[in-house]
C-alpha cells in the first residue's frame, strides 16, 4: 500500500464517507453537516495537490479492483484527468461554502448536502477513470446523484425540470453504454492511452468504429449539451444557484465535454480519428451549438436562463478544439474546459446573490444593481467580459489558441467567423446587462429585498465564492504563461497527446 | 529632427525595467483608486512614467515577461519613442485639464477609472513587440473608450453606443488578422514577423480593424457622433493618441515591400483620397464648431491613410516616406487635441480674446501656413514623395484650411457658457501651444517656404465662391448632421420597416428601455453595428476562401 496506488481512491473516498455520513444527519444538526462538508473538500484539495505535484513529477497513480476478468474498475492520473479533477476539487470547495451560505434555514439539507457530495464523487471518479467501463459506471452515477439536487425544490417546476433532466440523461447514458458494451466486443477492454487505445489495432471494421463513435458521442453530447441534445440544460435552471454552478461548471456540463475529449484523444487518438473523418462532423456540430446557443442566448430575459444558453453556447468551444486536429487547438479546447468552469461559475453565484438578496431574477429587473452590489457586480463584470473574449481575462486565451488552431490546420475559413460571431453575439447578450448594471439608474424598490445588518452587501459565505472566483478568471488569464497556470499544464497535456 | 532630447545618459541601466514596466502599469494601478480622492489628480500622475522612459530610456531597450500573459514582450524602438512622447505629453496635458477644467467636479469616478484603463492600453501597445500584448493593449484601450465617451447627456450615450458596436467589430477584425499572422509565422514576436508573407484576408482585416479607429470613409460614422458628444477631455485624447494608434498598428504589421500588398497600397490610397475629399465636403456644411473639427480629422486620417498607401504601392520610398508619415500624423497628434482642449477653455475661461488668437495659430499650424509645425510636416513629405501625390497634398491643405476658417467662423459666433473662472486650464493651454503650434520639430528647424501660401490662395478662393453662393440663400446649404451616413441609414430604416429584424441582436447595448422614446436612433445604432458587421463577415469569407 504506497500512495502511487491508494491516491485515487482517497480523493474518492474524501468525498464519498462524508456524504454518505451526512444522510445519517439529523436535520438540525447544523455544525456537525458543515464540519464534515468542509472537512471532506478540504481534505480533497490537500490530496488532489498532492497529485498534481506528483503528475507534474512524471510520477504515476493508480487504483485498480478487478471486478471480473477483464472488468477492472481502474483509477488512475494523467495530465488530462488531473486538470479535471483539480478543476472540479477547487470549485467544489468553493461551491460548499457557497451552498452553506445559501441554503442556511431552509429544510432538506441533509438529503442536499448528501447527493452533492456523491455528485463530486461521481464527477472526480469519472476524471479518474483509467478506461471507458469505468467512465461509463461514473457516468451514470452522477447523473443519479444530481436528479434530487435539480429536483430539491420540491415545486412543480423543479420535478419537471428534474424529470426532463432525467430523461434525457439516462437516454444519453444509455446509448453511451451501448456503444461501450459494442467497442468492448470488437477491441477488448478499453484503457485511456494518450495518444489513443485503438491507434495500436489493426484490422477493425471502420464503419463499426463510424458508428461507435457516433453512439459515444451522442452519449456524451447529451451532458454537454451539443444542439439538439440540450432540451434539458434550460429546463434544470429551476435547481437552486449552487446546484446550477455545479451542473454548467463543475459537473454535468463539463463530464460531458470531458468525456468527449477523452473518447477523441485517449480512445480514438487523433490520427485515427483523423483518417475516419470524423472530425469534420463533431466540429459541425459544435459550430452550430455554438451560434445556436448564443442566439437564443440573447432573447431570454430570465438572467438563469440566458446563463444557461449561454454554457450550451460556451461549452462547445471545448468540443470544437477537439474537433480541431492539431495542438494548439487542443490547448484551446482543453484549457476552455477550466476557463469556462470558473468563468461561468462566477455567473451563476452572482445570479445566486442578485436573487437571493434583491430577489432579482430577470435581466430587466438589474438596473443600477451595480451600486446596491458592487462586489457581485463586479465579479460578474469581469466574467462576463472573460466569456466575450476580452483580454486578459481567461477566456481571450482559450479564444485565441482556438483561433491559432483553426488557422494551423486550414479550417481558419469556417472556424474563424464562427469564433467572431460567437464574440459579437457574446457581447450582445452580456453587455446590456453589465450597462443595465452599472450605468442605469436604480428603481425606488427592489423586487424583494432582504434586510441585513453588517458592512458587507451579502453574508461572507455568499460573496467571497463569486469574488474568488472572478479573481481567479483574472490571474490565470493575466499570468497565463506562468508556471502551473491552466494554459501551461494544457500544453503538457496537448505535448503529450500528439506526441511531441 | 524632432522634439527629442538625448537624455538617455541620464539614466542608470537599473532603473529602465522598472520605468518600463511602470508605463503600462501605473494607470492600471492607479485605476482602482478612481472613486477615491486620488481619483481626480491621478489623471494626470498616470502617464509620468511614460514621459520618462519616452525621455531617458535608451532606444532599443527590451524587456522579456514570460510569465505575464501570454509572454509580454516590450520594447522601445525609435517609432515607438516618438509615439510615446508626444501621446504622453497629451495624455498629460488632458489629464490635467480634466482635473482643473469646468468638469473637475465630475471627473472622480467613472471618468477616471475609464481614462487610466484607456491610457493603459495606449502606453501597452506602444510599448508592445509581440502580436497578443500590442492587441490586449489596444483592446484595452478602445473598449474604455467607451466609458469616457458615455457622459451624462442621451446624445453622448447613443454616440457611445454606436462607438462601441464599431469598436468591438474592429476588436475581433484585429483578433481574426493577428491570428492569421501568429500562425503564418509560428511566433507572436514582431522580430520574428519580419519576411513573413501577409495573407490577403490579413491585410484586408488589419485595414478594416485599424481603418475604423482612423475613421476611413464608410468606417467613420462613430466619430462625428462621438466628437460632438463626448466631454471635451475625452475627445482631446480620442482625436490625437488613440486615433493614432491605429497608424501605429499599420505600421507594426504591414511592411512595406512584403510581396502582395500593393494591391492594397492602391485600394488604401483610393480610400484615403476619398476621405479626405468627403471629409473636407462634409465638415464644411457642419454647423458646430466640434463637427467641423471631427470632419477635419476624417480628412486628416484619409490623407495619412493614403500616404501609408503610397508607402505600400512604392517600397522603394517607403523608409523616408514612413518616418515623415510619422512626423505628419505627431503634429495632427499634438494640434487636434489642443484644438479641442482650446474649445474647452475659451467656452468656461478668462481673456477670451486671447483665447481665441491661440485657437486660431493652432487652426493655422493644422492647415500647414507658413512658419509653423504643419507647414514642416508637409515639407518632410514633399521631400519624401518626390513631387507625386502632390495635388492630393494640395487638395487637403486647401480643404483644411476652409475647414479652419469654418471652425473659428462658427467658434467666435458661439455665445459663451457661465462658468466660474478657472486658471489652471489656460495656462495648460499656454503651455502647449507653442508644443503643437511648432512640433514635433523644434522652432529653430522651421523655415520659411512660401509653398504654404498655394493651397491658402486656393482655400481661399474656393471659400469666396462658397460664400457667395450661398449668401443670399441658406437654405440652399444641405444639411449634413454630424455622423452623415448613421442618420441616413436611420432615415432608410424608418422608410422600409420591414428590413428590421425584430430580434436584431442589441450590440450597441439595451434597446428595451430605450425603444419606446427614441426607436428611430436605437434602430440606426444597431444598423450601424449590423451593417460593420456584414462587411466583416463578406471579407471574412471573400478573402479566406481562396488559398
């Protein structure tokens, strides 16, 4: 028992025990819930630390349960589930103090805070994952743990929307599993290889890889919301701002596009996937995700269902960089996947606090928030310029190596507009509020507004996430060529997947 | 040659990183502080680092940040110098102005929290030798922009507006070229630039990205609108450093003699000529002092931009013609500015006659009459071009000047505005009139040529025609509002509804609350926006198809 082959399963465990104990909470045992949530998502950022210093260091990690011959439930750490897990371990951190705050006083937070922290599970387990059966098993336990948070409400409209969510996912999950169980049959067991699984066989049928590929990623595009698999992600805008932080950034969202990454680098690899011509079509189908997204985008009034379009819209940016062959597009699709998880994040806690402490739900309704919120508007500002593409914020460095990706591999024709138009409609939608927010004048009223005392415009545990996470959209696009930041750790990543 | 002193003695090899780094960076630091007290006299602290290293960094002085971005790479070269220089001493000068001028009240907050991020990305850019870091610094500064030009009037807000959708289509023209560019080369470096083959969706990008910040004939509508509309002190940095930034660009990124851009060089200089004569046209009939200052400056810019034109068409004169090009677009730099700070003092200040006879040797420096730095701007280029494009020289000398006479005509028939007497900002302008009046050439490099006395017999003339037809009959003048072809479109909206797309994307910002008042203007800003738009998306896929 050395840490290169318990590591994985601790991360797991870290947040597994403390959400199983907390189902076995009484609902008013308030400090006791609290302890352990911040107890297991500390304790996960201390371990993922560790393994990110180790992976770094070319050291290997890896868990491994041989369920059956030829069944192993692997875990394991390459530069690319990493990148995921730290992603999903820090946002999760500050996701829990977020939900802490959010959720005080109401009922229910045992069953919550018991199917959170399995959420995070699932979604670490599945970055961890070493072959696609143990993908797959991850795959569909997350979207079993996150039903009752999408649903948490209660309401109509929350059982609705989690109902939509269910269908869809299951029906994703399901063909996912099919076209697993069919690539298994013809290839044998499945591992990640960076570099590509199937790269190393010969003599496979390419209409039978034709349509596995199509089956995975119609699987997948389901999660990550791919046009016209994305019916539910505007629908589960009912859950709750912590919920919704975890699904568009943390979690569902970002497992989906995780998972299609994986499927095109680690099982495919890109030589393979290049001389089956399946790229062109995956990149299709972003583009259009892509334009389709904002455009709806921009006629919402609902400030939840905006951000919403907005992620189907913005989460594809990460399946056209993998659609993209060539490294410096994979270092724009790859380093999306954390630009846009912090960059969105930041969105939806500040649309948490405008709801939360004004009760303002609706775009129409934010006028001169800027100066009854400064802080939250301020962080929402700066994500809001970092999904436009406005320099130094992170999302300009995922938009201009997409954009040197595109003109590297002669696609610049198509990609290009794509990008500009995505940016122009980015803009439209995002800078009326931020005038709305800043430069309008206030009403006498708000729609319902909380009074507190202290000197902060919202309680610490509700205002620090957004503010943290702002900031940190700001450095790591400001100090991108540093050491460690996303984009540097997306190059070992895009170094090693082609090779290089 | 030029303003510059040879300083850089002065200074110990360990202080020029620091003063480098500070260039970009005080304004950036100072940013924050905007709503505090320091906010209003920071707009002048700012830019003092700039000035230093403009005076006492040594030219060639480089500096590697790795780790910042996506690896900043800054550099002082001898264009980059003179840029330097003289947009520090205006930024100065206009940051002072800010604080001590009618507005001073005001300028804490919003105004200086978006004049230090401006100032920012014009001291990046210029200090700028790799492709991202000069576009962060100029998207930087064109997007704060915007809040310097949102005053408190609805005029001002459509007029920023409408800066803003222009600005942020040249933004992503910019990005689409530079990364056109970045991957030709395999490096974002600007040493490593050189030779490398420009595509023609490039050149076409660049010229439309850098073209609307020069306000070329058709890219131009932002500009009346925002000069008009604007508080005086951010039109006085809009219409000298920022505008010239986009020059800069052309020069950083399109070298004359790269195979393929004369065609171009052509296309630019058809262009510019047309800007020049619109400009003159247009501004003539404006009926605010402002207006005919914007229009002028539309003039101005064709000029440059068919000058640059030559340049490309004509390697083999591009060197003296480019460094005179420069001296040329740092005079327009210095006296525009002036001009419009000039505005500003005669409306609120004391000894108004005075005033008014500094405005006037600064419209005459501007229309190139003997003795001054406009005249030994145009020498410098008469001496580079050889004797061609001269009548387009003339043309513009004579245009300029009738534009002059108009601007003080119109100045002088204005009724003053109360304000409570202020010193401070006449003494600025006492102090930089003789700057823009004589540079960027020191007076004793100033001779007498009687060259200058041509388009002036000539301006004249046409002036003495203008005015006598239209004597008797005023009516007869057509009426150009400020911004000409934006309302136009606006009119052709009004007549053909049916061409609105109801769902119109709101790029130029909340259409909602603004629809029910004024739904003509906010249909035209957005068709503004949208029409840029298209011609973006035409050239995009016109030019890159073929490879």
């Amino acid at each position: 028992m050395s840490l290169s082959n318990t590591l994985p399963a601790l991360i797991l465990v870290s947040s597994l025990l403390p959400g199983l104990a907390i189902f076995l909470l009484r609902e008013d045992s308030h400090v006791l819930r609290t302890s352990l949530n911040m107890f297991g998502a500390i304790a996960k950022v201390i371990l993922v630390g560790v393994m990110v210093w180790g992976v770094f260091h070319a050291q290997s990690f890896e868990t491994r349960w041989t369920l059956a011959p030829g069944l192993d439930l692997v875990l394991s750490a390459d530069a690319l589930s990493v990148l995921f897990v730290a992603l999903s371990t820090g946002l999760w951190l500050l996701t829990t103090v977020y939900a802490i705050g959010y959720l005080e006083g109401t009922p229910h937070r045992s069953r919550f805070f018991g199917f959170f922290s399995l959420c995070v599970t699932a979604t670490v387990g599945l970055a961890m994952a070493g072959n696609l059966f143990t993908f797959v098993v991850f795959y569909e336990l997350l979207t079993l743990a996150t039903y009752p948070l999408v649903a948490h409400k209660g309401t109509p409209a929350a059982v609705r929307g989690a109902r939509i969510y269910l269908a869809y996912t299951l029906s994703g999950g399901l063909l996912l599993l099919i076209g697993a169980v069919w690539l298994r049959t013809i290839a044998g067991p499945v591992d990640f290889v960076e570099g590509g699984a199937l790269s190393d066989l010969s003599g496979l049928d390419p209409t039978a890889l034709r349509w596995i590929f199509a089956l995975l990623i119609i699987g997948l595009g389901v999660k990550a919301a791919l046009v016209p698999l994305h019916g539910w992600l505007p629908q589960a805008m009912v859950a709750p701002a912590p919920v919704s932080s975890l699904l568009h950034a943390v979690a569902v969202v970002k497992a989906g596009a995780f998972g299609i990454v994986r499927v095109v680098y680690d099982v495919y690899g890109v030589e393979l996937a290049g001389t089956l011509q399946l790229l062109p079509v995956l990149g299709a189908v972003a583009a259009i995700t892509i334009i389709y997204g904002s455009i709806k985008a921009l006629s919402q009034d609902h400030l939840k269902k905006r951000l919403a379009y907005s992620t189907v819209s913005q989460v594809s940016y990460i399946a056209l960089g993998t659609a993209i062959l060539g490294p410096l597009a994979t270092i724009g699709g790859v380093v999306h996947l954390v630009h846009q998880g912090i960059m969105k994040i930041t969105l939806f806690f500040a649309a948490g606090n405008y709801a939360e402490n004004l009760g303002i739900h609706k775009v129409s309704e934010m006028d001169g928030v800027g100066r009854r919120m400064p802080g939250t508007t301020l962080a929402f500002t700066i994500a809001a310029l970092g999904m436009i593409g406005i320099p130094p914020v992170a999302g300009f460095v995922s938009k201009w190596y997409l954009g040197l990706g595109a003109v590297e591999a002669g696609v610049a024709h198509w990609v290009l507009p794509v990008l500009i138009a995505s940016s122009l409609l980015n803009a439209a939608y995002f800078l009326p509020i931020l005038y709305r927010a800043w430069f309008k004048v206030a009403p006498t009223a708000w729609p319902a507004e909380q009074v507190r005392g202290g000197r902060l415009e919202m309680p610490g545990a509700l205002l620090w996430p957004p503010v943290v996470t702002a900031a940190l959209a700001l450095a790591i696009g400001l100090f991108a060529g540093a050491p460690y930041s996303p984009l540097e750790w997306t190059q070992l990543i895009a170094a090693r997947e082609y090779g290089l | 040659m030029s303003l510059l002193l040879d300083l850089t003695m002065q200074l110990p090899g360990a202080a020029v990183a620091p003063l480098m780094v500070l260039t970009p960076l005080l304004p950036l630091l100072l940013a924050p502080f905007a709503f505090t007290a320091i906010g209003r006299w920071g707009l002048a602290l700012g830019v003092l680092p700039a000035l230093l290293t403009a005076l006492l960094v040594p030219v060639g002085s480089a500096l590697d940040l790795s780790w910042v971005m996506l690896g900043v790479q800054l550099e002082l070269d001898a264009t980059g110098r003179i840029f330097l220089l003289f947009s520090g001493l205006i930024w100065l000068a206009t940051g002072l102005y800010a604080a001590t001028g009618p507005d001073r009240q005001h300028v804490a907050g919003r105004f200086a929290l978006f004049y230090q991020l401006a100032l920012a990305g014009n001291l990046l850019l210029i200090l700028a030798a790799d492709i991202v870091t000069f576009y962060v610094g100029f998207a930087l500064m064109g997007l704060s922009a915007y809040g310097l030009i949102l005053g408190r009037s609805q005029r001002a807000r459509r007029a920023a507006r409408l800066y803003l959708g222009f600005t942020l289509v040249g933004e992503l023209a910019l990005f689409s070229a530079l990364a056109l560019l970045a991957a030709a080369a395999g490096s974002t470096r600007f040493d490593e630039l050189a030779g490398v083959p420009v595509s023609d969706a490039a050149v076409a990008l660049l010229l439309l990205g850098f073209g609307i910040k020069l306000a070329l004939p058709g890219l131009h509508p932002w500009l009346p609108l925002s000069y008009t509309a604007a508080p005086l002190a951010a039109v006085a940095v809009l219409s000298g450093p920022m505008m010239k930034a986009g020059l800069l660009g052309w020069l950083r990124f399109l070298p004359p003699g790269a195979p393929g851009l004369e065609p171009w060089g052509t296309a630019l200089l058809f262009l510019g000529t047309l800007g020049v004569v619109l400009g003159s046209l247009l501004g003539v009939l404006q009926r605010e002092p402002r207006a005919v200052l914007a229009y002028s400056s539309i003039a101005k810019m064709g000029l440059i931009s068919a000058l640059f034109g030559t340049a490309l068409t004509q390697p083999a004169i591009a060197e003296p013609l480019l460094t005179a090009l420069v001296l040329f677009a740092m005079h327009h730099l210095l006296v525009k500015p002036a001009l419009f700070l000039g505005v500003g003092v005669w409306q609120a200040g004391p000894a108004r006659v005075w005033v008014l006879i500094g405005i006037g040797l600064l419209a005459a420096s501007l229309a190139g009459l003997p003795l001054t730095g406009g005249d030994a701007a145009k020498q410098a280029l008469k001496a580079a071009l050889n004797g061609q494009v001269s009548l387009l020289l003339v043309v513009s000398a004579a245009g300029t000047l009738v534009l002059m006479v108009r601007f003080l005509y119109l100045l002088a028939a204005r009724a003053p505005r109360a304000a409570p007497f202020s010193l401070i900002p006449l003494l600025i302008l006492v102090v930089l009139l003789p700057i823009a009046l004589w540079g960027p050439f020191w007076p004793t490099e100033i001779a007498l040529s009687l060259d200058g006395l041509v388009p002036l017999t000539m301006g004249a003339a046409v002036a003495a025609v203008a005015w006598w037809l239209t004597q008797d009959s005023p009516g007869r003048v057509p009426r150009i509002p400020p911004g000409d072809l934006y309302h136009w479109v606006a009119r052709l909206r009004v007549m053909a509804p049916t061409l609105t797309w109801r769902g119109a994307p709101d790029l130029g910002i909340a259409a909602t609350a603004t629809t029910a008042a004024r739904p003509r203007g906010t249909q035209a800003e957005l068709t503004g926006a949208g029409l840029a738009m298209l011609v973006l998306i035409a050239l995009l896929l016109v030019s890159l198809l073929p490879d």
